[in-house]
C-alpha cells in the first residue's frame, strides 16, 4: 500500500496528512509527536494501518509542531486541538466519520466527540485517560518535562524505555530516533505539558455516541487503571482489555489491535444497517455501487441474477428517495445526504468530497 501525503490549512497552520484504503472514514488522531513519512518506514505500523486500511478509508496525520507538518506552533489548548481537527474534516470534507484517539490524543478525540456528536459516528480511545495530570506525581512529571528540555537525546531514551518496556534496544533506539526527528525538544516538552493539563472528566458523561475503550493490561505508560476510569466515565462505552506492556497498540500484536477496532466498527455498522431504511441485501448492493461496481458485476460478485440485482437497486431508489447511482454512492459511505451540496458532487472513498 503507498502512502500519499498531502497538505490542509488549518487555524494553527498547515497540516501534513495521509489517506490509505477505501471504505467509510475513520479519522485517526496521533499520539504525543509523530511522522508520517519515518513511522510509515516502520513494517509493524504500516502493517497495521494496512489493516485498518483494507475495510475502511483511513485518515492520519501530524500535529502542527511536529513531523510533517508545520514546525512552528505558540497555542497548545484543547481549543486549538479541536479546531485542527474541525478544519481537517471539513477540508476532506467529512459530514460524518468514525474517530480514532490513541495515547495523548484520546482525550482531544472523547472532547470533540461530546462536542459533535452529529459528526462522529463512533469513538475509539486507546491507551488514554481523562485526566493527564493523572499519569505521573507532579515532581516525576516535572522532571520528565526538565530532561526532555535538557537533553533531548537523553529524555527521549527514557520515554522509549517507559513506552516499550523490556524491549530489544534497537528497537528502543529507533523509537527514540523516530521522536527526535518528529520534533524539536522544546515542542516535544510543550505538547507532553499540554497534555499532562487536559482534563475531560466533566465531558466523558455528554459522549453520546458508540464508544470503545482499549487498553494494555499491562502498560507503563498509561496504567491499566486510568482506562478502565476513562471506560466507566462513557455512557455504554466498550472496554476491551489487551494483552502486553508496550504501549503503542501497532508495536505488540498489532494484528490484534487492528482486529478488535473493526470488530467494534463492523458492530456498530451492522447496528446502523438494523435502524436504517434498508435491508441487510440491499445496503450489500449499496455498498458495492458506492465502489464503483456495475449490476451485472454486483450480480457476480453477490450470486444474483442481473434482474434480481436491478430490483434492489430500484427498491433503494425508493426508499430513499432518489435516481441516480451517485445518490446511493454518498448515502452508502455516509449514511446522509450532505446538507446543501449539489447532487452527485464527487466524493472520496469513504466519503470525503475532491
């Protein structure tokens, strides 16, 4: 699979970002620093980003401060997070999307979910918790903000220590190398500050949307605990519980990780497929449209006769209300018709509009 990066304006200045797969949108936000370009070079991550990419059209990109993005950044608040990620769907054009928080960014992805539930179609947090503060005792935070500050080099070591704890030291040694090249040693300490003041205790309770919670038995980084506090705090929210200490959910049977994320999203399709206006056969052919299929290539591919194939495709005109293919395309991969755009306007895979 190759990675494509591209360029978004945003409030805080150009985001780098990439899209893999094809299929509904799920939108992942990244952990503490990031690089597209290093971390892809990385099989473990690309291995499990093509797994998440072989059912769904996948969205990652850096910060502004970090990776590929722009370097220079002076806001580091919820806000400004939030309006980032406002801007970079609204630049793919994104109606509605699946949204994906791991490690710092949990907290930013449970915050816009309270915050636009009619956007976000379902929430998974990975190896987060609601309150930063809640990671580490001031002095050993303080500290861990000082030698970063101080000695990069060194400070970057021991984060990779505590995120892949008894680890190959090449293995260590890369992810500390990844970090170093992902930010300066200032913006690294600004951004893990930023995050060490989030706190969405009081918003957890106004998620409204299918929640799932997953985390490392047994993580160093961010205690087994703090998730399962974060799990209880979400209404109906999904605890899955993973095997293993290395905190980055790629690193240790990523495999494992990619599955349990789209069990949880193929649930809750299923789940939208029973509420909606169309059978389980008819939201099939829908979906195959909306890949660019022919009837008589949906009829192969599904066992139907081309006639038969035609009748579903004339019952889900009917029911929801429209004639051309293009139609059934945009409701297949976003459950609804954007407001206010024009009738077969053009659409990414997943349901970003070119």
């Amino acid at each position: 699979m190759r990675q494509v990066v591209e360029f978004a304006a945003t409030p805080a200045g150009r985001v780098a970002y990439a899209v893999t797969g094809s299929g509904p949108p799920l939108l992942c936000l990244p952990g503490w620093v990031s690089h597209l370009g290093l971390m892809w070079e990385d099989p473990a991550h690309r291995r499990y980003v093509e797994a998440l990419s072989r059912e769904h059209t996948v969205i990652r990109f850096d910060r502004v401060g970090c990776g590929l993005s722009d370097r220079e950044r002076t806001e580091f608040t919820m806000e400004s997070e939030l309006a980032v990620l406002k801007a970079l769907a609204g630049h793919l054009g994104l109606d509605r999307f699946a949204l994906f928080g791991t490690c710092e960014s949990g907290q930013v992805a449970a915050a816009f979910a309270a915050t636009h539930p009619g956007t976000v179609s379902s929430l998974i947090v990975y190896g987060s918790c609601a309150r930063g503060a809640d990671l580490a005792p001031p002095a050993v935070r303080e500290s861990v903000l000082s030698l970063v500050r101080a000695h990069w080099g060194l400070g970057s070591r021991v984060l990779a220590d505590i995120w892949f704890p008894e680890a190959p030291v090449e293995v260590t040694g890369m992810f500390a190398r990844v970090q170093r090249a992902a930010a300066s040693a200032e913006m690294a300490a600004s951004l893990l500050d930023m995050f060490y003041r989030f706190d969405v205790t009081d918003l957890l309770p106004t998620v409204r949307v299918p929640t799932l919670v997953a985390h490392r038995r047994g993580s160093r980084a961010v205690k087994f605990e703090l998730g399962r506090q974060l799990a209880a705090q979400i209404p109906g929210a999904q605890l899955a519980a993973l095997d293993g200490r290395v905190q980055p959910i790629y690193a240790e049977d990523g495999e494992t990780g990619a599955a349990t994320i789209l069990s949880f999203l193929r649930r809750e399709k299923s789940a939208e497929i029973a509420d909606g206006p169309l059978t389980a056969r008819e939201y099939q052919v829908a979906d195959l449209i909306a890949d660019g299929l022919t009837n008589s290539e949906i009829g192969r591919r599904l066992g139907l006769s081309v006639r038969t194939v035609d009748a579903h495709v004339e019952h889900i005109r009917t029911k929801l209300g429209v004639r051309a293919r293009t139609q059934i395309a945009v409701w297949a991969r976003v459950g609804s018709f954007p407001a206010g755009s024009p009738v077969g306007q053009p659409i990414r895979p997943g349901g970003a509009r070119r």
